[in-house]
C-alpha cells in the first residue's frame, strides 16, 4: 500500500508482478498528478481569462501588455527543473530495467519469428511456444532472456512486469525480470511483424523456485545442452588451435573467463565481453581486434547459424 | 488603426484572384500563390476524405459488433498503413504549409507572390506525382508495412508495392523541400518596406522555422526511402542482416527525419494559433519573440531527440538516457508557447467565432498531448507504454487534436480572404462541438488502453479492451460527422456565403489590409509597415 494506489488511474495498470512494477507505477502516479496541476494551471487559467475578459461591447479595448521577463523567466525555468526530476526519476528505474542482477537463476535464449516464440534453457530444454507450453520461470528469483529473431523484428512485453525489449534479427538482445508470486502473466509481440502479429502471445508461467528445479531437471525435451552442442562446433571449427581453454595464450586470446571480462581493441576503445559482443567476433572477428592480437581470424558469417553462435556463446560461457 | 483602412480603391475590388482568367485552364498553369494555395486545399481535403475512410474502417473494425470480425488480418494491416501514410504524409505534414502558408505567407509579407512563382507551381504538381505514385500501391501490390516501413518487415516479408508507396514518399519529399526553399527566400526577400525581422507574423516565423526542418531533414528521408528501394530490387544488405545489413540502422534514418517531421507537422499549426488568439483576444501577442525563438528553438532541438522512440530497440542504455534528457528539452519551449498564449488572453477582449474555438481547442487538446509527451520521454516510464495504444493517444492529441484543429481554425479565419465570403458561424460551431467532443471520446480511452497495455497496430485483442475499444469507434463516428458538417458549412460558404468585407474580424497583419478576395497582385499598392504585426492598441 502506497499513496499511488489513492490515484484511481493507476488500477489501470495491470498487476504489479515485479518489485520494479511497484517504481514504475509510483512514477506513473506521480506523472498523473503532476499533469493534471499543470494541466489545472494552463486549461482552468485560460478559462478563467475566457470568462473574465470576454468582449461584452464593441468599443472596449484591451490592455497593451507586450511581455514580461520575470513571468516568462518562471515559466521557462520551472518546468526545465520539474522536467529535469521526471528525467532523472525514469533513468534511475531504466537502469533497473536494463541491467540484471548478478545472481540468475534461470538464462532462456528466446528467439521470434513469424508468428512465435522458441526458447531454449540453458540444459537443452526446447520449446516452440503455444499457449499450452507456457515460459516456465523461477518466481523470486531473476530470470534472464537473451533474445534474438529469426525474420523480422519482435518485441516481448510482459505488460504485468512493466518492461519490453526488442527481438532483432542479425543480434541478441536481454531482458531481465523478476516476478514476486507465482503466476501467469502475459506476453505480446509489439514491434509490428505483419498478419499475424496480434496473435503472436504467449505465456509466462512463475513456479515456486523447488519446483522449477525439479521441472528443470526432469527428462529432457532437447537433445544436448546448448554449452553441449557449443563444445563439439569448437571443436568442429578447429577454434582451438587458436584458442586456449585453460588461460594459454597461443594465436588468439584463450577462452577462460572471457565471458563477462572487459576487453580493450587495438583501436584504444573498450567494451564488456556480453553476447552481443561475443556475436560479433565469431562472425565477423575484424569489428574489433583486441589489443595485442593479429588480426588473422577467418570470417565465420554465412557458416554459422543463429543457433550455432548460440551454442558457442553458452559453451564460452561455461569456460569459467 | 483600428477598423478603416482599406487601401484598395473599389473600383478594382470586384477584380480579384479568383476572377483573373478563368477557365480551369487558367488555373492548372497559374502562378498565383493564392490560386496554388486553394489547390493544395482541395488535393489535401480529398486526401483526408480517404485517409479518414481508411481509420473509419479500422475502428468499425476494432469496435469488434457483430460475430464476424469486418476485415481479415491483412486487410486491417494495409487499412492501418493506407491511413497513416496517407494522413501522414499527404494530410498533415503538407497541409498547413503547402495550402494556408501558400495563401497567407506572401500577403503577410506585403509581398506580390512567393519568390519562385514557377517553382511553387511546380512542386504542386511533384505532390500531385508523388500523390499519385504512393496512391498506385493502393491498386497494385498494396503495403502493409505500417507508415514506419521498419525493416527487414518491409525489405524482406512484404510485397513489392512498399517500393510505390516509398518513391510516392519520395517524389512528395522533393515538393516540401522546394516550398521550403521558396517561403526561405520569400521571407527574406521579399518583405515590405519597413517590415523588418521583428515585424514579422509569427505565422512566418513558424513557417520560416518549418522551412529549415523540411529543407534540412527531407534529404535524409529521401536517401532512406531509397535505400530501401535498393534493398528490395538490388540485396544492396543494409538493413536486412540477412545480407548483413544492420535493421536497427533503418530506425535511425527513419526517425532522423519522421521525429523533425512532427514538428514540420506542428509548428506551423502553432503560427496558426499564434494569429488566431491575438485576432480574437483584439490583443498584442504576448511575447513575440518568445514565441518566435522558441520555434527556432524547437526546429533546432528536434534533430537530436530521434532516439526517444527507440529506448527498446536494442540501442545502448546510455543512448537511451542521452535522447531521454534532451527530448526533456523541448518540452520546454513548447510550454513557453502555451504560457504566452494564456497571457496574450489576459486583459484582452476576447470573441469566441469559429476559428477561435478551434484555437482554443488546439489549447485543450495539444496540452494533454504535451504532457503525455512527458511520459513517453521518461525512459522508465515509456518502456511499459512504447508501441502500446498510450503512443496512439498522445500522438493523435498533438497531430489531430493539433495541427487538424489548427488547420479548421486557419481556414474559417482565412476563408472571407480567400473567397470573399463568410462562413456561417453557427455551421463553423457545431462541426466544432462535434470534432471536439468526438475527439476525445476516441482517443481518451485509448490513453487508458495503453496503460493497461494493449499494444498497437492489433488485429485483435484481449477480451478485456472491448469496452473501451468501442466507445473509441463511437467517437470516431462524431468526429467523422463533425468533419461532414464542417465540409458543408464550407462548400455553402464559398457559394452561398454571406459577402465579407475586407477584414471582418479586425485583425492587424497585412493580408486584412487588402480586398477579399486580394487582387491579383495582393495589393495595389505596396504597403509600408511602421509597427509591429498586432499593434492593438
Ligand atoms: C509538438 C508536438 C508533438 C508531435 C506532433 C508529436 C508527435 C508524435 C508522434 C507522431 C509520435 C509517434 C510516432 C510513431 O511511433 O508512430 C510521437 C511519439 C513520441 N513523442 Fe511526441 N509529439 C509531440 C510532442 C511531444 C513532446 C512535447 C514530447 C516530450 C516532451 C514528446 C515525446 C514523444 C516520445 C518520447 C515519443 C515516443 C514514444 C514511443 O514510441 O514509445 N512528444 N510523438
Ligand atoms: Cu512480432
């Protein structure tokens, strides 16, 4: 129970499935109130005026009144200020919104396309997304989707939990959220993807943490696990002749505890070994070379499937 | 100088523009600013008839009566896409510039036409060809890409008339760019005597402002339609990752130009609003330079700000942030605007006519839509609302609710100029109540559908948006009514009106100075200005 829960509008928001649900909504209540004062000021000033000087004879005349710098200094610099607080306050809960706890339990690489959702758990659990196979989730604990399309570009919005992010084909993309309860909550597709993208819904289904564990370690609907299938395409692709696992440096940088390392490019820049990251130097290895290395890893797009970097991504992952 | 000062010797008053030649002829091949005017008029009403078709159809359709859905899938998607291209691109974004600033912004200028005669004549007829290409896509091959053509939906998944409807964006491109250049050079040119930077109307100001943006961010429009031209016939692959292109690029491009786009749709609607007010509160605008900086201001802002309606595209957290503080920015002076539109009614004398009302609506409505801006500027505030019917709300309340209100009030309060005659004012007051009421009626509800999360651009949707889905469609019917009666009042104005006489609401800007309607010329003889534009006093 809070005051934003006196602001009738805010029952029309959907549940509050998530802890960051509560802080949007906060926001969103006070952005309700914080319109209708000003909208009070404008439209019930204006009307006022409207009342009061309204023409009454033909010979009346008005006032001479050009400007005045002190009024116009107020109404400029307030609103900057009120605005400059809404800004800060929306930023501090995107940054929730965006970065995910360090402790997950449960990573789903979700991928979309015309007009569904596969995702796939870190053991090799598979599902093709209907209504009846609902997105099984941990509730109260925090969930990661990596997300990527296979044709054009989707958005998961999971309306209860307060947040969306764009599938986008050709990269991945997260999505972090934890729901306090167990539940089903709903999910849409809402980037624009053509007949059927009203009818692109899905399902996630929270389940107390014991249970998910259980359900997560029952038979297996996929074969090998993506880290699996990761380990026998670096073997495949013979990326370990230029690719330690045990922390050697031989013709490439090695492999362990790469993932979530930061990496500084021959170029000065630096960046964080995520996915995405990851992505780019299996395909295209030139996009950024790190510091001290030839550039001499062959190209690898158009030889790898979406699923393939995946793989490799999971099995990278694992090499702690 | 308050009410006599007709220059005009009468003996020429019944020579006018609209008498001079005649023939459809002679109107097909003029260079009268004022008759090109009145034909953008009539290109963009029939536009808007069908373009209001289209959105008729999509809420009878989302009404969801009867047990049959009216449309199927794919129709409902080109329904929704014939609507916002057309309305977008055909309606709102040419038509207070191409139609009321053709009119009014050489006459306000003391000029005898705009700079480049044939030039304007010219980009008339590049809309009409571009009007016209985007208009095949219709017949053949129809889009249904939505008015955005994101990509890879429209460069890989979708039919081929995507690239009719892009080259008819494309073509239309160029005749905004050359009417912007044309007011540019008109305005700097070709002002009367005495009529110097801080005498001019702020309806010039505003199209001055709307110029730059269209000059300036078209040609990124019109390289992005292009590029996915290219990327349809040739695989060029840069946008479609598929040929390893990158599809959140295109956002970029897209919304590098469509963000400025609003304001070449809102700004001159704020000029419009700027006259309406002063003419009716019989008052000196209050701060002028105010008003007119800001919309400098507001073009200038407008080119950094494209990323706002990209928070969850992908695009980095920091970015993110970045677009959000600066897209806080232009909040500010639009509420500037508002506040010296309030003032300038205090201690006025203020009449409540036709156009009035509709300036006093585009107050109403354009607040809420600028406050709901806010929202969607707020990053952790538009995740949740991003492509959700609460972006449907807001920008129908600023583009609707805005421009098309100031679009109606434009031309009832110019109409005794450009026919002669006047409107009848009741006519003029009920398709005012019925837009007005209509209006919110729709898209109110629609602010409370998006909360509760019904995404955009549906087919179809959860059973508990139905109610709220069909008191929309019943305003839309009003509004739809509001629109008839205000087609009629105007059809029975230009005939039947009552005569006008040369400035019949005492306004103080230089097109009152002369007959109604003007001569060809505008004037017979050159005015010379010794004040500023709303010297009330
Ligand atoms: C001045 C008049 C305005 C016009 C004509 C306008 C128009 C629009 C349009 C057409 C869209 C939707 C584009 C689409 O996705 O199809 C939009 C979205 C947006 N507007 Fe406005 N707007 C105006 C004022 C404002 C103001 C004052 C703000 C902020 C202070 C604002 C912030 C936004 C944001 C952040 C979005 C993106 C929302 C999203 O897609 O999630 N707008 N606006
Ligand atoms: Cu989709």
């Amino acid at each position: 129970m809070s005051w934003s829960s006196l602001i009738p509008a805010t029952s029309f928001m959907p549940i509050q499935a998530t802890e960051i649900a509560k802080e949007v909504d906060l926001l969103y209540a006070f952005l309700i109130i914080s319109s209708l004062v000003s909208f009070v000021i404008l439209i019930g000033g204006m009307t006022w005026f409207l009342i009061k000087f309204k023409r009454t004879s033909l010979d009346q005349k008005s006032a001479y009144i050009t400007h005045n710098n002190f009024a116009e200094f107020l109404w400029s610099f307030i609103p900057l200020v009120i605005m400059m607080g809404i800004f800060y306050w929306g930023m501090v809960i995107f940054e929730k919104l965006r970065t995910p706890p360090e402790d997950i339990a449960a990573e789903i690489h979700v991928t979309a396309e015309q007009w569904a959702w596969t995702y796939r758990y870190a053991n090799g659990k598979e599902f093709y997304s209907s209504a009846n196979d609902p997105m099984i989730v941990p509730a109260g604990k925090a969930t990661k989707l990596i997300l990527t399309s296979k044709d054009v570009i989707h958005s998961f919005y999971v309306p209860a939990f307060r947040t969306k992010q764009d599938a986008v084909p050709g990269k991945l993309t997260q999505l972090w959220f934890e729901p306090k309860q167990a539940g089903e909550y709903i999910v849409f597709c809402t980037e624009y993807c053509g007949t059927k993208h009203s009818g692109m819904m899905i399902k996630i289904k929270a389940i107390p943490s014991e249970e998910y564990a259980a359900w997560y370690h029952a038979e297996k609907k996929g074969a090998d696990s993506p880290a699996d299938l990761g380990k026998t395409l670096f073997a495949q692709k013979a990326c370990a002749s230029c690719h330690s696992i045990d922390g050697a440096r031989i013709v490439g940088p090695t492999m362990k505890g790469l993932f979530g390392s930061s990496r500084k490019f021959a170029d000065g820049s630096q960046a964080k070994a995520d996915e995405n990251y990851l992505r780019e130097s299996i395909l295209v290895s030139s996009a950024k070379i790190v510091e001290g290395y030839p550039p001499a890893m062959p190209v690898f797009q158009g030889q790898l499937s979406d699923e393939d970097v995946a793989n490799l991504i999971e099995y990278i992952k694992s090499i702690k | 100088m308050s009410s006599a000062h007709t220059k005009t010797e009468h003996g020429h008053a019944d020579h006018n523009y609209l008498n001079h030649g005649s023939g459809i002829w002679s109107w097909m091949t003029t260079l009268d600013h004022k008759r090109i005017g009145l034909m953008y008029f009539a290109t963009v009403a029939t536009l808007f008839l069908i373009g209001g078709f289209f959105a008729l159809g999509i809420r009878l359709h989302l009404a969801k009566f009867g047990a049959e859905p009216l449309l199927d899938p794919d129709t409902y998607n080109k329904f929704m896409t014939f609507h916002g291209a057309i309305m977008v691109f055909m309606v709102i974004i040419p038509g207070i510039p191409a139609f009321l600033g053709n009119f009014v912004l050489p006459i306000q200028l003391g000029a005898k036409d705009v700079a480049f005669p044939r030039l304007n004549l010219a980009s008339y007829y590049i809309f009409i060809a571009g009007a016209l290409i985007a208009a095949s896509s219709m017949i053949f091959n129809q889009v249904d890409t939505g008015w955005t053509f994101y990509t890879p939906y429209s460069t890989a998944k979708t039919s081929n008339g995507v690239i009719l409807l892009v080259l008819g964006a494309f073509t239309m491109g160029f005749s905004s760019i050359l009417t912007g250049l044309n007011f540019i050079v008109t305005t700097h040119k070709l002002r009367a005597p005495g009529m110097t930077m801080d005498r001019i109307p702020l309806m010039i100001w505003a199209l001055y402002s709307t110029s730059i943006i269209q000059i300036l961010a078209t040609p990124i429009l019109a390289i992005t339609l292009l590029l996915i031209g290219a990327e349809k016939t040739l695989g060029v692959g840069i946008f479609d990752p598929d040929l390893g292109g990158d599809p959140v690029l295109f956002q970029h491009f897209f919304w590098f130009y469509s963000h400025p786009a609003v304001y070449i749709m809102i700004l001159p609607a704020m000029g419009v609003i700027s006259e309406l007010i002063t003419a009716f509160s019989k008052k000196t605008i209050f701060g002028y330079r105010a008003i007119a900086y800001s919309s400098v201001a507001i073009a200038a802002v407008s080119f950094l700000v494209w990323g706002h309606h990209m928070f969850v595209s992908g695009q980095s957290t920091l970015a993110g942030i970045v677009f959000s503080i600066i897209t806080m920015f232009v909040g500010v002076p639009t509420a500037i605007k508002l506040f010296n539109w309030i003032s300038t009614m205090y201690r006025g004398t203020v009449t409540f006519e036709a156009p009035m009302l509709f300036a006093l609506g585009f107050m109403f409505l354009f607040t809420i839509g600028g406050l709901t801006g806010v929202f969607l500027a707020s990053t952790g505030m538009d995740v949740h609302f991003h492509d959700t019917y609460f972006v449907v709300a807001h920008f129908h309340y600023v583009m609707v609710g805005g421009t098309l209100m100031a679009l109606m009030g434009g031309i009832y309060y110019w109409f005794p100029k450009m026919f002669g005659r006047m409107t009848s004012d009741l006519g003029g007051r009920i398709s005012w109540v019925l837009i007005f009421t209509g209006f919110n009626v729709t898209f109110f509800p629609q602010f409370v559908l998006g909360a509760m999360g019904m995404p955009r651009r549906y087919f179809d949707y959860l059973p508990e948006y139905t109610n709220l889905n069909q008191i929309s469609t019943v305003g839309s019917w009003l509004i739809g009514l509001g629109f008839l009666v205000g087609l009629i009042t105007i059809i029975h104005g230009i005939f039947k009106g009552e005569k006008a006489s040369d400035n019949p609401w005492g306004a103080k800007t230089l097109e009152w100075q002369t007959s109604s309607p003007p001569p060809h010329e505008n004037f017979t003889t050159t005015p010379t200005v010794t004040a500023g534009p709303y010297d009330f006093r």
